[in-house]
C-alpha cells in the first residue's frame, strides 16, 4: 500500500504541517505532477486547494520540475534544488527524481493555494482525536 508524509505550508502563517497520508487517499496522488493542483480532501483539509511543489523519494533524492516522468536521472545543474555549490558558475551532475509522484516518493510538498471555511489547527486536531 501507498504511503506519504506531506508536508503542507501556510502561505498566511508561514507554518508548515506535516501530515501521513495512506490509503486510496494515498493512491490519488500517484500520478500527480509538480505544479497540479489537488483537493485538500485527499490530505484531510476538505475545502482547501493545494499545490504539489516537491519532495523527495526513498533514497533521499530530490524531485526536480524540469525532469520528465518518475524515474531518476543524472542532470547537469548549477545553483537550485539538489545543488548549492560554493564558487560562482559551478555545476555538476547530480541524481535526481522526476516531477512525477510514484510508489518510490516519500515525502510530497505542499502549498494552500485556496482556504476552506475551517482553520488548518482545528482539522488536524480533529483527525489526530480519531
């Protein structure tokens, strides 16, 4: 069975919440690519919008906009996510995962783009008292 941990961020309170999503909610993401928008019923936020931004598979590796489909590629980058080199105009090659969610992911990265009725703190306090 699918699992993720999502880790969602406020734009507003600049807070960000970490939440494990399984099941056929779980099963919904697969598929889904960097810069989709998803309903917030599939993380427990019903009403909210949100925006897939990243994350990372089971190795560690991180997941990259401009990489096509779910597998891990070897990329020649500069300066941005994966790389942060300390001289100016270096690049490497680097590992990286595509900007498609699959089985492997692990971690998936979250923005609200558009808020429900009902704060954030109180839906997440309601699912952790089931």
């Amino acid at each position: 069975m699918v699992e993720f941990k999502t880790v969602i961020s406020d734009p507003r309170s600049g807070k960000t919440y970490q939440w494990d999503v399984t099941g056929h909610h779980a099963n919904s993401l697969v598929g889904k690519r960097i810069g989709d928008e998803v309903d917030g019923i599939f993380v427990s936020l019903p009403g909210y919008k949100l925006v897939v931004t990243g994350g990372s598979d089971k190795d560690g590796f991180p997941m990259r906009k401009e990489v096509p489909g779910p597998r891990r590629k070897k990329v020649l980058i500069t300066e941005s996510v994966g790389f942060h080199p300390k001289d100016k105009g270096v690049r490497k090659r680097v590992t990286v995962r595509g900007n498609t969610i699959s089985p492997d992911i692990v971690q998936v990265n979250m923005k609200i783009t558009s808020f429900g009725s009902k704060s954030i703190e109180d839906l997440l306090k309601e699912e952790e008292s089931k």
